[in-house]
C-alpha cells in the first residue's frame, strides 16, 4: 500500500522557519521521479511551490524564490521543503506530490499558519 505523509507544519510568526517533511512507503522514489510540494489557501487554486526532479534540478514559484529550498534523499524516500522568512501569505496547506512514469501520488497536506 502507497503512502505519502507530510509533516511539519504548524504555527509560527512571521519571519520564521518550518521545515516540512514528506515521506514516501510502498513506492520506489528514485532518479526517475519529480517531487513537488504544492500548497492551497482557502478560497485559492492550488498552486506549485518548489519542484525538484532526479537530477536535483529545481524549481521555484517565483513568490518563494530565495527563502524556500526543496530537498530530497532518494534512501529514505523522502522529500523536505525548508522555508524561511515565512509571511502571512505563505499560509495554506502544503501537499506533497511524487510523480514518475508509472505513478502519481499525493500526501494528505500539511497546514502551515503564519501569524504577522
């Protein structure tokens, strides 16, 4: 059974950091597979935060370039997305997503709340 648990968020003030975590059990996260960690406010469409493929190629949404980095070890089936300088704006659930030829998986979402 394929699972993908994301972790970490919670509550913090602005300007401050969190590191989510998402781990992967049941599928092979290798070289051939893309993360990515999308996040949703209420009332907005989803969106795309960071990407990273297997060759450590990444991808930023340009409201998060310079204070979030995207990270993955491919042993441990697991993806983290650091965030900095974290704004009012960056409050959403975060969901991760792992994409190779023959699957497509989502985690079931993180809440991440930035206070001003």
């Amino acid at each position: 059974q394929v699972q993908l648990v994301a972790s970490g968020g919670g509550l913090v003030q602005a300007g401050g950091s969190l590191r989510l975590s998402c781990a992967a059990s049941g599928i092979i996260f290798d070289i051939r597979a893309m993360g990515s960690w999308y996040r949703q406010a209420p009332g907005k469409q989803r969106e795309l935060v960071a990407s990273i493929t297997g060759a450590l190629n990444t991808n930023y949404a340009d409201s998060v370039k310079g204070r979030f980095t995207i990270s993955r070890d491919n042993a441990k089936s697991t993806m983290y997305l650091q965030m900095n300088s974290l704004k009012p704006e960056d409050t959403a659930n975060y969901f991760c997503n792992f994409l190779r030829y023959d699957y497509n998986y989502w985690g079931q979402g993180t809440q991440v709340t930035v206070s001003s």
